[in-house]
C-alpha cells in the first residue's frame, strides 16, 4: 500500500533532537498507559506503534477503539513538530482533524506523522494510522493538525 | 463559564435508548482503561468524566494528555448519536476535529456533547471538554464530528 | 430554531472595533464578487449576510454551492477574532473545519460567528451558517476554526 | 517542491466519468462565478485551476481570500470522489477541513484532489492547493475531507 504522506525532507535545528523526542516519549504517562512505543524518529517524521490488547477495544468486538488511534496520531504529529523545534521548545497541539476510513483490527497499530509546513508560530503535519493483520497493512485513519511551540 | 453547545430538544426512537448507551460503554474497554465513567444520558447529550491520575498524563507534569481529552469526548460523541439510533444499531465516529484552548489541568475531565443534525445516514454533533480544578471550571477544547449509523 | 453556538461576553480591546472590521470587509474584494454585505459587529461577534442569486448555485439546481458557505462563515471567524483585537493587529484564518448539515435553499444565507477563546497567539471560534427560505431559517452548516493575529 | 498527497490507483466504475465531472463542473455556476477552470480529469484525481485576479483578493492586498481557495479545493474534493462513483450518482461535500500554510499570491492557484478511499457510504480524499508565483510553485493550504453519494 502507497503511503498518502510524501517525506519531504527537512532540517533538524537542534542536532539532539531524537534524545528531546525520545525523553518526552518517555515522560509521556498516557503513552505507557495504552502500551505505545516510539518507532522512526527522524526529521519531521516520526512514527509510533500500539500493539493491540484486549484494553484498547472499543465497544465492538476486536476493533480497537478509535480514540486510541487519534491518541498515538495526535502523538506522531506532536513528536514530529519537536523534531524541528529548537532546543528547549515545548510544544503542544492546537488542533487536529481524523477521518477514520475502516475499521482497526489487528496485531498492531502504527501512527506515521510528517509535517509538512514547519513555522515559528504554528506548523502544520499529516498523519497516517495503519492496522497491521497477520502481515497485512491497512489505512485506518489519517490526520491534519497544527501543532504550536511555546 | 456558559456552555457553547446548546441542547436542542430530540426525541429518542429506541425508549430503551439509556441502557443501549450504558451497555455499549461498559462493553467499551478502552472507557475502562483510563478510568472514564458514564454521566448525563438523554436524547443527544452525553457526558463521560475522567477522574485524573497520574497515567494521564503528557509529557508535561500535571497537564493531561490531550489525546485523552480527544477520546472522551470521541466516545461522547458516538454515546450522543447512539442515543437516537434505532434500535439494534450500531454507529461510529467517521471523522472529528478537535480544538484545545486551554491545558487541561486538576482533578477532573469532563466531555459533554450533544448532537447538532441527527440523520439517517449521518449525524452531526459537537462537544465541549471541561476540566475542573478546585471546583473551578474551564473549557479546555471543543469538538465537532460525524458518526455513521451501522 | 435555537442557535448552536452561544454568545459569550468578551471585551473588545480597540474601541474603534466596528470601523476595523468595517474597513476589511469594504476592502475585501472575494466578498464584494460573491454579494455578501456585513451584519451584526459585536465583541467577539460577526454576521455575514449572502443575498442568494443564480451564480452562487452549485451544479445541483436551487442549491448554494458549499463553497460560498464555507466562504463567508471562514470570513465570519477572521472577523470576529478582529474584534478582538490590538489596534493596528490583521488576523488570519489558519484553519477551519465545516460540516455541512442540510442543502442551502432559499433566499439568504447568513454566517453568524462567535470566538469561543481569544487568545495573542490563536483565537478559536465557532459559526452557524443557515439559509433562509421564505422566511423560515434551517442550520445548514457548522465551523470551528483557529484565527492568528499577525 | 514534492507532492504530499500521492496518487494510489482506482478504477473508475463509470467509463463516462471524465463527461460526468465535466457536465458537472459546467453547470456549477459558482466555478463560473471566481473564473475556476477543470484542469487533470483521471479516476480519483482532479485539478481545479483558478486564474488569480482582482476580485479574489482578500482584505490584504495581493493576498487571495482563503474562503476562495477553500471553494476551489472542496469542489476538487467534490469532483474526484464523483470520478469514481456509479453512474447517475451526485455527491455532495459532508465536511473538510483546511489548514492554510502560507499567504496565497501569484498569477494561477491550484487544487489537487485525490480519493484516500473510496466507498459505498462516504469517500475519503485529501487535496493540496498550491499559488504559483512567476513560474514557482508553494504549497498554500491542504485539506482532507469526506464526500457522500446520494
């Protein structure tokens, strides 16, 4: 399956920006509650990872519940926007828009986020949430947000 | 603080429509696993609170993670839709968008949402996210979205 | 029909609010090619008025093309953040979200926005748009959006 | 500058898909109306041109009013999930989402839609509208949205 974000690729203004990520990753209680871990991380993109449990369901059989997926998504944008930010930025989502296209069922869910307008005041990112099936991939959700430093 | 979504008055076609919603939100696992419990149910409205703890949080300390405001006020949306379905249905959130305006900071979450425009072949409802801090209440983020009756 | 969206009393911080937002909308050619023509301006308020005629039509006979909702409701938000605003201050929409309710028929569409949260960085707001047909009014269109001081 | 939506291939279910969007835009008279064009035609795909003058202008002066873009990329929206529906079908736009990336200015704006997916019950497709300034091209808005057969 083609993926419907492009990476475009962008700059990193804070070399350490995958430890940044990864310690707020870590700081992120939310994160740990659900069972989320921190895939890709690289300039501007970054992807994070659900495998599916009985507590993540919905209130139909197998299908995992969708604000689970807006959570690792809204997540991915956020991450992704603090790749770019400078050292010691703080960021925080303004808005998000999700559609969500079928139904999740699987092993696992993975959110990939890609900005694709980084900016001083606000920057813009997409968001892709595949469910993984006995090793099949399927589009479940995407996204549009603005995410803003502080 | 005035709300900013306003009851209209709708007529529940299923008369067994409160125990359709408190049924489908026990079964729902996800509600469980953060800790939500079922408020207000009437014809359109729903309310789900989110007592705060520690696990909600996002990596900044004491403010809660907005993706979990986003599944509160996701599943309000479906519970307020659901209580004008048919009975037998089944709906789901086809798409939401979701504003924060304020750091969601104290003891307590709450999702209100009512629904704008029931339909037969979707409905339209937007919601309104508190958070209450030493009895002192703030709206925190607004909602608007679809659901899809199945 | 009770309105979705419910005014809240803000401060308009330029005393001079009414003749800013006045000035934009006279300035504003997109408004002036479709017909719009400025309602109510009010502290966190604007209506926009959309007299219907035949070049608004969208391809479905008697129905107003979504696109000229969207637009004078988009407009709506932006002018309603400036009346809110510093002396001196141009606002931009950055995002918005529309769902749309029911088809536009009729003789007149208005767009009636409220700021939900101003704020220096983003302002949000919400709007109704309806169409009035021979005199009787139905919601057919709902926002949210973000507004930016520049 | 990359593309950030990517094309995935659909089969269209109507072989008079491409006389069906044309029908469908001539008869549109608010395309008509700001002076947009039809630009690429292919199953799930359509370009939507809008030759940049006087009156599309925005209170800002060179910039284009947002709302028109909105207008222009809904109708792609619109038209490419009609690219691949059955035949007599007419679609209308049950809600999108923009953000606005960047100040619109130039000689040409264009929109690009593409279906994410396809389906009985609601279609799901994203659109990048893009200014082209003296031969240079910048990315000015994206949307995602849903569209329903009727």
């Amino acid at each position: 399956m083609t993926a419907s974000v492009v990476s475009r690729v962008w700059q990193a203004r804070n070399p350490e920006y995958r430890a940044v990520v990864r310690d707020a990753f870590e700081a992120n209680k939310a994160m740990s509650l659900i069972g989320a871990t921190l895939g890709v991380v690289e300039p501007g993109i970054v992807d994070i990872h659900l495998p599916v449990h009985e507590m993540l369901m919905s209130h139909v059989a197998g299908i995992v519940h969708g604000g689970t997926l807006g959570m690792i998504a809204d997540s991915a944008l956020g991450f992704a926007a603090l790749t770019l930010a400078e050292a010691g930025a703080v960021g925080f989502t303004a808005e998000y828009k999700i559609n969500f296209l079928s139904p999740a069922m699987g092993q696992e869910v993975i959110a990939h986020a890609e900005v694709v307008k980084p900016g001083k005041r606000t920057t813009v990112a997409r968001a892709d949430v595949r469910a993984v099936n006995d090793g099949e991939e399927r589009l479940v959700a995407i996204l549009q947000g603005t995410l803003i430093p502080l």
